[in-house]
C-alpha cells in the first residue's frame, strides 16, 4: 500500500526567502508525482505535474524535482511572496488511484 | 465550460437523513474517482469507477453507494448520516490511456 509522507507540516516564512517542501513515498512503481496547492475553504488547484521518466519540472518561481528511486520530491518555491501562503498537497499516482500526503501548511509573512 | 462539476457545493443536513452529490465530467475520461477529505485535511480515496464498473472500494462504510449511470457521471449516496461524514468530497476523473487526474471544485458536507 503507497503511504506517502510529507515534512514538515507547516512552516513559517518571512517574504522573500526560498521555500522547501518535502515528499516521499514508499512505493517507487509510480506513473507520476503532482503537487497541488489548496487554499483555506477552496479546491485543488493543480501545480506541477512530474512523469515517472522525468527528474523534474518548473513553472515560473515553482521547480518540482522527483527521485523515483529513492521515493523522495522536492517542491521549491523561490522568493516566496504573501501569496504564497496555502496548504501544499504531494500525490502520486499508482495502481490506478492518487495518493495523497497530508500536506504542507505555508505562511509567508510580509 | 467547468472539466468536473459537482453538486451541491455546500450541503448542511441534519443526522440520520440520506444525501447525494453528484459529479459529471465532459472531458470523455474512462475513470472516475471520489475523494474524502477529512477535517485534518487529508485526502482518501473512496472509490474509482471505470467505465461504469467498479474497481476500487477503500473500506467505506455501507452507508455510502456510489452509481454511474453512464461513464460521465459517478454520484455519490450517502445513507443514515452521521457527524463524522462532515467532510468535503472531491470527484475527480481520469482518462483510461492517460495518467492525469482531473479534480472537481468539492463538495462541502456539514452534518448537524
């Protein structure tokens, strides 16, 4: 069964510093890793979406690398702004069905 | 036009009744998924439909059936509610040759 962790569960950052999210996974047979986001009260909006075969992906200030053989990604966020502050959700995709972490809750403080 | 749409958004019900959300997608997928997320935020499959069929049932209790009438709609009935089903409920779908998943908006259930 796929767990998949995520740390730290929240963090807590001043405007301009550079985030780290954390994500493993225990099974490595994974057909891709996404990170979502989710603002308080509101739906999944989707990220960045990472393919088995890929090491990572970039979307303007948000880099997402995967190691699939170690079960481990990194979601990095880069001059992290106000804006910036929600729930970060890791899920990867195996044996037809999502699995979720339970997220990362970030604030950024201005 | 809305990929994955479910209904009713919010939903604030007394305990005991019976309740259904509906999902409808219109992006022609095979998959069809719902999703629970509980009060700490974490998400859990319930079920996945494909193609009508079903093919995942994560140990929910009997109090909730899931129907798919046809493969653009998976609806959601829940029996019997009780507090502990207050949640928001995500429909999500999934082409049969793709591997990325498309999320509705939720559904906020509160039961009181």
């Amino acid at each position: 069964k796929q767990e998949v962790t995520q740390i730290p569960a929240a963090l807590s950052v001043p405007e301009g510093e550079n985030l780290v999210l954390n994500c493993s996974f225990t099974d490595s047979a994974i057909y891709n890793l996404q990170w979502f986001r989710q603002d308080p009260g509101k739906g999944l909006t989707s990220l960045l979406l990472i393919q088995s075969s890929q090491r990572e992906q970039t979307s303007g200030r948000l880099n997402a690398s995967l190691d699939k053989s170690s079960g481990r990604s990194t979601l990095y966020i880069a001059a992290s702004q106000p804006g910036d502050s929600a729930t970060y959700l890791c899920a990867v995709l195996n044996d037809y069905k999502l699995s979720f972490g339970a997220g990362t809750t970030v604030t950024v403080r201005a | 036009d809305t990929a994955v749409s479910q209904t009713p958004k919010y939903l604030v019900t007394q305990m005991g009744n019976d309740k259904s959300i509906k999902c409808e997608q219109n992006l022609g997928h095979d998959t069809m998924y719902w999703y629970k997320q509980d009060s700490k935020k974490f998400l859990k499959i319930m079920f996945s439909y494909n193609n009508k069929e079903l093919i995942i049932n994560e140990t929910v209790p009997n109090r909730f059936s899931p129907k798919s009438p046809d493969k653009a709609h998976l609806n959601l009935h829940i029996n019997s509610l009780e507090l502990g089903d207050s949640a928001v409920y995500f429909c999500a779908s999934r082409p049969l040759s793709g591997n990325t998943i498309y999320f509705g908006e939720g559904s906020w259930l509160t039961v009181v």
